[in-house]
C-alpha cells in the first residue's frame, strides 16, 4: 500500500517542479519585455524632449531677431536710403525682395513706375528667392555700404549678419554622446519676404514673415535612428522694416522751383560766373545756366513741368535745362541728347557728373523732422511768424561765407533780422468827469 503512496508523492512533486518552472519561464519573459518597452519609452522621450529643445531655441531666436534689427537700425540712425535713391534704383533692389519677374499680371512684379501711396508694391514669391548670392538675395538692399561697417558686431561681415536674420535658417545641436548613442535635435525656421508696400507718408515698408519652425529631435546609435521626434509649431510674428526717403542734408542745393515761384511766368533763377558749388546740387524743374559757373559735385534735375496735386509725383517730365542767350536776350531751352554741348556764353562745368532725367524728389509734409534733427545736433535758425511778443525774432536774411581760423577752414552762417521790442500793458487811472 505504501508504494503506490510514494509513487504518487514523486509525480506530484514533477509536477509542482514542472509549474514552477513554467511560472518563472513566463515571469522572466514579461520582465524582460517591460524593460523592452521601458527602454522604447526612454529613447522616444528622450526624442522628444530633443525637439522641444530646438522649438524652444527658434521661438527665442525668432522673438529677439526683431528687437535686435530694430534696435541695429536706430542706432545707425534708422535705415534711410541712400542719397540719390531714386524708383529705378530701388525698383532693382525690390525685384529681389519679392522674386524677379518681367509679367505685369504676378504678383512678385515690380511696376516701373512707383505706384501710388498706400497701394501694394509687390508680393514674394519664395519659390524666386535667391539666398545663394548676398548681392541678389531679398536683404540686399542693406548691403553695399548703406550701413557703415563698423556698426556691425565684431568679426561679422554685413552679408552674413543679415543673412542670420532675413532668411531661412537651419541649426543643428547635439545634447550628449554616451557611448555609441547620440542625442541631437535639427531645427528650421526664419523670416522671409511677404510684402513690400509704400505707406501713406511715401515710406516703403518692406515686410517679412515667420516660417512654420519645425524641430526633429532623435537618439541614434552609431549614426542609424533609435528613436526620432518631430515637432512643427506656426510662428505669427512678422517683422516690418521701413526705407525712409534720402535725407536733404545729402544736397548742398535743392530747389523744387528753379524759379522764381511756381507759375508759369515766375523769372528763372540762373547759375552764373562765380557760382562755385562743390556738393551735390538736384532741382525738381529745370536748371538755368550762363557764363560759367563750376560744379564739384554731382548736377540732377526732373525736368518736371507739372506736378499732382498733392505735389509728390511729376505729371510732365521734360528733362533739359536753359541758357541764356545774350545776343537775342532770351531763355534757351537744351534738351537731350544735343546735351552736353553749350554755346560759347553758357559753359558750366561738370567736375561731378550730371544728369537731366533723374525721378522726381518729393519735398517731406511736414518740417517736424527737419525741426527735431536741426534742434538735436543740426543747424537751429529760429524764426517766428507772429512778432507781437517781445523777444520774437523775425529772420530776414541768411548769409554763408567761409574763413581760415587758426589754419582750419571754417564755414560761417550769419542771420539777419530784427527783434520785436514789443509792447507792454501798464495799469492807469482812470478819471471820471462829472
């Protein structure tokens, strides 16, 4: 009887042993595929939050590159264009800006002649964007010596410090590197051109916009991805930069009238022998020469026989100048290209160049500008228009002249006028006759 009892005792305890077995098999594998899984987690986090990183660096970048151009352009005393800057000049430099194109009817194109204020210049094509030559690509116009070299940061060239800013940019990082593994993330973002418009005051404001930025975070081993994680996230930001129209102080003379007036029998006003002007000398109408005066500098003129109403756009261009001729006493109108050749009694001279049909300059609204400039370092000639207080200056006359001081040349500029003594109100007694 006890033998068949131990018998089965034993095969009960094989199959106890059996199930443990089976038991630890079955533990030992779910434990080795949580690590499994935990290790998969880890590598996507760690993916993850590698995209986030780079997110993080364009969204800074993007917010301060506004803010840091803004502040580049005031302290080079706002972006002003050029001296002499005129539409077909420009017009070149907005070509680039919105994509190069000959047909009238897309968007990127470029009218030839400036459109009209608070109308839309052009709109941007990316696909026609140049970024591979800093003479073509759409910053261009900041380029070639508009912004003194020295203003930029140490080591950087103008090209590259604009390109950093005004383009398409790609940065890549690597977090850390344990071993064979490598944690890295790439990330592209930017502004681009979107519009350029002129505004209302003739300023033509150039406008870039944000790039979607998109951010990939990744865990490779031995160059091949373990784990990889993408991040795309819009930017609203838009970045605006206005081109103010050359400043005056740039020409030594500048008339909108070479006249008398703006009617069209004001006597003209004449360059003569003694005239000597080494700075550059533009009028919107026509110039008037005899004898033979002496220019150092470049001579412009428009030519313009009408202008619109708002007076900042020629309606009738005529490019040329008069001589007077003395023998029948009367205005002598030359007109390209017979130009250059003067009669005998008319023989300016033109050390700087000239030219008779450059674009019309539109004189600024309002003096506001000029007045702050003049009051913060400029040449200040106060003058008021009502003279009844006492201390009132009425300014009738200003002469330049210039002298050597000391061995250094120096130009004077001396104001004529009176000053009102005005009057004063006394109490007095009054009598009452009865």
């Amino acid at each position: 009887m006890k033998k068949p009892l131990g018998i089965a005792l034993v095969v009960t305890l094989l199959f106890a042993l059996l199930l443990f077995l089976a038991i630890v098999a079955v533990s030992s594998s779910l434990s080795l595929s949580g690590k499994r899984v935990t290790s998969n987690q880890k590598a996507a986090l760690e993916a993850q939050y590698a995209a986030e990183s780079g997110l993080a660096l364009a969204t800074t970048r993007l917010s301060l590159t506004g803010r840091e151009v803004a502040d580049f352009i005031e302290n080079a005393s706002d972006f002003e264009m050029p001296s002499g800057t005129d539409w077909a000049s420009l017009r070149s430099y907005l070509q680039k800006f919105c994509g190069v194109t000959n047909d009238p009817d897309d968007p990127a194109f470029v009218p030839t002649d400036k459109p009209a204020v608070g109308s839309v210049i052009c709109t941007a094509d990316p696909e026609r964007l140049d970024w591979s030559d800093p003479r073509a690509a759409p910053y261009s116009i900041f380029l070639d010596g508009h912004i003194d070299a020295a203003r930029y940061p140490a080591g950087t060239a103008p090209e590259d410090y604009w390109r950093a800013r005004l383009g398409p940019q790609t940065f890549e990082r690597t977090l850390k590197t344990r071993g064979r593994l490598t944690t890295a993330y790439r990330v592209a973002y930017g502004f681009v051109p979107w519009r350029a418009e002129v505004l209302p005051n003739a300023t033509v404001r150039l406008t870039f916009r944000a790039l979607p930025t998109v951010s990939s975070g990744y865990l490779a081993k031995e160059g091949a991805d373990v784990a990889r994680h993408k991040i795309e996230q819009a930017f609203t930001g838009e970045l605006r930069i206005d081109l103010r129209p050359p400043s005056f102080s740039h020409f030594m003379l500048f008339t909108n009238y070479q006249r008398a007036g703006a009617g069209a029998g004001a006597e003209r006003v004449y360059f003569y022998d003694g005239t000597l002007f080494d700075g550059p000398v533009h009028t919107n109408d026509k110039f008037n020469f005899t004898g033979r005066p002496w220019f150092g500098d470049s001579v412009t003129s428009v030519g313009c026989e009408a202008e619109n109403a708002a007076k900042d756009d020629c309606l009738d261009a005529r490019p040329g100048y008069y001589y007077w001729d003395a023998g029948a006493r009367s205005h002598v109108k030359v007109t390209p290209p017979i130009d250059p050749i003067p009669p005998a009694w008319a023989e300016p001279a033109f050390d700087g160049g000239h030219a008779w049909d450059r674009d019309y300059i539109a004189l600024p609204k309002t003096s506001s500008d000029q007045y702050r400039a003049a009051k913060n370092g400029g040449l200040f000639i106060e003058d008021d228009d009502a003279t009844s207080s006492t201390g009132d200056v009425n300014v009738e006359a200003v002469t330049l002249s210039t002298d050597v001081v000391a061995g250094v040349k120096y130009q004077f500029v001396q104001v004529h006028g009176r000053r009102n003594v005005g009057t004063r109100t006394v109490p007095g007694l009054s009598l009452i006759h009865i």
